[in-house]
C-alpha cells in the first residue's frame, strides 16, 4: 500500500521540499550545501546572527522563518532528526562574526546532542556563541525535570522577538536577555485527535482510537499521557488555557499573544474557534489577548491536532512580534 | 460517533470561527453584523473598495485576506454555503462611495445567484458596484461552458492585484481592468488523496479509495473527472502543471507566478516537493518560476490534497504580488 502522500522517493524528501521552498521564496531565502538554509540578503556583520536547527518534516518550521526580522539561518536535519553536529558547525562558521550568534536549540535529545558537540568545535575556532534552550512544553507537569519538557513551536514567536532585538543592532547578551526574558513566560500544551504517518516509512508515529483524543502528545507521537474521549473545541480549550494559564502564573492586568498552530489536518476553522474561547477564558481572568496567530507553523505532518501557546507579553515584546518581518512563513510591516 | 473534530454546536461554527478570527488579529480586521468582517482600519472613500462572498469552511479564504492591499470586506455564508442577497447587500451598503467598489464573485451557482441579485438591488439604492466573475478552474476542459468552470482559490492573488491598483487610487474601470488582465491568465486545477467531513453533518463530502487519488476535485468534493492510481509528487505535478501550462498558453520567455495551496491535511513537506518539480517544468519549457506561494489559503476541511495555481504574469503584476499588504494571511512589506 503507498502512502496517500505527495512524495518521491522517501530518502529525498528532504532535500525535495527545501528546493521547493528556495524556487518559491527566492527573494527571502536561499538553501546552501544542501540543507542550510539562509537569507537571500544576509544580515549586516555588525549584527547579531541567530540560527536555529531541527529534523524536517514539521514544515514550514524551522526554514520557513528564516529572513529579515528573524532567522539568519536554519540547519536542517533529515525527517524527525537534528541535523549532526558537522552541519551545525558548518552553519555556525558562515555567521562567523564578532557580534556573535544566538543559537536557538529545541530540546529534544538529538538537537542537544547535536548543539552541544558544535558549540565546543566552534568556540575551538574563535566562534562566538550563546545558546538558548526552548523547552516550553508543559504536558510532564510544570515542575517536571527539564528531559521531559520538549521544545515546541513557542520557539518561533521567540525567533520574532531575539530577530527584531537583533536587527535593532543590540549586542550577544542583549539579544540573549530579550529572547531569555520571553522564553520564562511561555508555554506551550499540544492536543491531537488523530496520529499521523512517517513520511519515510509509512509506519504511524502514533494511535488514537476512534473516539480518543490526546492532550499533551509531542511533536514526534511522543505520549502526553491526557487521553481523554473527545471533547468539545470549548472544554478542550478551557482545559489547556487553564493549565498553560497556570503554568506561566497568569495574572490579571497582564497582557498576552496566543498562538494556536496548527500541527497538520486540524482546519483553521477549528483553530479559530479555540481561539475565540481562549479570548473568553482570558476576558474572565481579567487578562488580554492582545492579538495571536491562528496557522500552521510547525506541523506534525498531517495530525490532527494543534499546539496551543502562550506568551505573556508587556509593551516592548508585543512591538517585537509586530516589528518588520520579512520571512516565508511571518511577514510583519512594522508598526 | 463524534466527528474527529474541535467543534461545539454545529450550527454555531461560521460565528464562533469568525469570532476567534476578529479576537486574533484585531489590528487588521473587525467582524461587523456577525458575518461581514472589514478592516480594523478602513480605506479612504475616494479609493475603490473590493468585496468578496462565500460560504465558510474554507478558512482562511476568504475573510482571512480582508486588510490592507487586500479585500475591504469579506461577507460569509455558512458551512459551504452562499450568503444570501440580503447579506451581500448589506456589505455592499457600507461601502457606498463614487470611487465604487469591485465585487469578486467565484463562480458557484449560490454566490452567483446572492451577487447577481445583490447587484441589482445595490444599483437600484444608487451603489456604484461592478463585479469580475472568477473560473480558473480548467478541470472540466479549457473550453468547457462556463458553468463546469468553478471559481477556486485563483481568486486571492486577484485580490492582491486588484487590491494593489485600489490603493494606488486607480478608477473603478482600470482596477476592473488589472483584475480582468490578471483573470484571463490564471488557471487551477485541484487534486485529492482523500475526502472530508462537512462539519455540521458529519458527512463525507467525498471519498476516495485507499489505493486512489483525483485530479480535479472541487472545493465541495465536487466530481473532477481525472481519479487514478496514487502517482509520486513528481508524476502528479507534470500531469497538473502540464495541463495548466496548456490551459494558459504558456509561451517561452513567459514569467509565472506560481501557488501550491494546500486544502487541509496535505502538509507544507509534499506541497514544497511539488512546488519544486513544477520550477523545473517551467524550466524546461523556458518558463521563469519568479515566486509563489507554499501555503493553505482555501481549504476544503481535512482534506488531503491541493490546488496548483498557476498565473502568467508581467512585471507590474509581479509588482503587485510584492506590493504592501497587511490581512491576517497575506502580508507583504511592498518593494
């Protein structure tokens, strides 16, 4: 039995879908050795570089926020696996600069492992670099131990916010501030109805039975032990706000941007109607949603499924996530 | 059995989605009698307005591209369906002015017949209104009767075109005439792996064998004519391109802007592999891929496929591609 996907040969893919993503945002990006990709119009030296890696598959993140205002390159690993550390490295060396580099690491084992091994290789070679860790996931518990909290796509609203501190011309440590002062009020709760199947293989990477849904799961199938008999768009919404409400200690007055990404086959018909009771839950709470994102960002390929993030935000971050952008995937004219 | 789905109530879907939409993206766009959404900041009245009618359930078509560059206002029907006349009206009201306002219609038997009779009433209260009738798809044959031709998601880069000379301040007749210029080189052609599920009923709207795919699919599962055996991505974008590139009379030297629009579970991954086997079609026949678009813009609930789009273009309409533009799904920060 073939897959019901669009694809060729499976050992392609990757390099298949980055090409497509070059021919179709020439003018914002361009794919170099293979599997880095990078701005069409590089940044100024004098600025702070921030890069990023991750496995394919979750498209359009990582690569598709890569351009002005954001990232200034994404190494890519094959589907589902960090890229290794010899990629990495050849993705630090191009952004060589003594402004330094902001690495943005994921947490998920293979990226770490990945991240870790290259920043000792680059700082052997004089590269300056600072990592920062996204491990925004919430569904081991709020004091769960940090293995168990995953990166989830919370890091591309931080990408917005270290990119326009950095484009400001802010130094290493600055950058790392902003984008660290945002990384400890975000959190992040992922929800499935369906699993979804490994584009190489053809196997499921998870399993739901017919009238099952699942709070929690991760990005690769990963249990998020919240199984649960289907719930309605508003008790589902209502359980996570809660819980992503609580994880980042809400208060009233506070202001928030919520973005509700799309992780495959969930229509943003649905993603719009969780919103809309997240803006409620909010209101009651006596908290603003500001303003948020309702999209695929980072998929799991075709899971139906979203993850539900949540930022809180004062002044300067919300002008930060409406600063000029000009990637495929988070365009922003300015304020 | 429960739908798989993050619903309430069925018959409050169209308000509730249209609801988290406006909460979402509040500087851009405002909901105004529970189905019409404008912009959060309106365009001057000495400039032509643009408007637009459809059913919901295609998010984010085709309120999401209400905002700057773009729509002035979006007037939605239900699940799949038309918005009556009254409605339609209504939106027309508010956008009274001497400039005029252009009315894209998609050619669907229900938004035809609301705008014809929504015109007539219009004209009749003074409203200077003219509309252009979108029916890009060529899978019934390029020469097929007008009404096998539907009206599919070719219509937003015509609302980012005509949207383009509105704000430029261009007279009624000469937006008409960008549209109409634009309109005769566009051409669609959707594909399917898998059927969907109307939201309100729980339905199939259409099905597909496990081992089946369909090449001219509409929007509604409508019939194409062209189911087959499931092909690889590269055999499937020749058969589709190929027939576009017909249907337009695509000439060497030509220039062609190029979306791949996925209409629900097809991930970015397949649609990217897509995009990049038509660049070397265009290629091979002396054709300049300039940009395009890897994105849902019009979806068809969960289903697994999606529509190519191909549009010949000059270098002013590539200029108007590229023009500033700030709608929840379209941004651009103009050239």
């Amino acid at each position: 039995m073939k897959m019901k996907k669009f694809i060729n040969a499976p050992e392609n893919l990757t390099p298949e879908l980055l090409e497509g993503l070059a021919a179709a945002y020439p003018n914002k990006i361009k794919l170099e050795e293979g599997k880095i990709v990078v701005r069409a119009t590089p940044k100024a030296e004098d600025k702070v570089a921030i890069i990023t890696l991750g496995g394919a598959g979750h498209e359009p993140a990582l690569s598709g926020f890569v351009g002005y205002g954001m990232l200034d390159a994404s190494v890519v690993g094959d589907i589902f696996a960090a890229p290794n550390a010899v990629s990495l490295l050849a993705g630090l060396r191009k952004f060589k600069r003594d402004a330094g580099i902001l690495l943005v690491v994921l947490n998920h084992a293979g990226d770490v492992m990945s991240a870790n091994m290259a920043m000792k290789m680059a700082e052997r070679e004089g590269i300056k670099v600072k990592s920062i860790l996204v491990a925004e996931d919430i569904s081991a518990g709020i004091n769960a131990p940090i293995n168990d909290r995953r990166g989830l796509a919370g890091c591309i609203p931080l990408f917005k916010v270290a990119g326009a501190a950095a484009e400001e011309g802010k130094s290493l440590d600055e950058v790392y501030a902003v984008a660290e002062k945002f990384n400890k009020r975000i959190a992040t709760l992922a929800v499935a109805m369906t699993g979804c199947t490994h584009p190489q293989n053809g196997n499921p990477i998870a399993e739901l039975a017919e009238d099952e849904m699942e709070i929690g799961m991760g990005q690769h199938g990963e249990g998020g032990g919240g199984r649960s008999k289907i719930m309605t768009a508003d008790e589902t919404a209502t359980e996570m706000f809660n819980k992503l409400a609580n994880a980042v200690e809400l208060k009233a007055g506070e202001k928030v941007f919520l973005v509700i990404n799309g992780t495959g086959a969930c229509t943003p018909m649905e993603m719009s109607i969780v919103f809309r009771k997240c803006a409620q839950l909010a209101e009651e709470k006596g908290v603003k949603v500001v303003q948020g994102i309702i999209d695929e960002l980072l998929t799991v390929q075709e899971m139906a499924g979203f993850q539900m993030i949540l930022c809180v935000v004062d002044d300067e971050q919300i002008k930060a996530l409406n600063a000029k952008s000009d990637t495929p995937y988070w365009t922003s004219i300015g304020m």
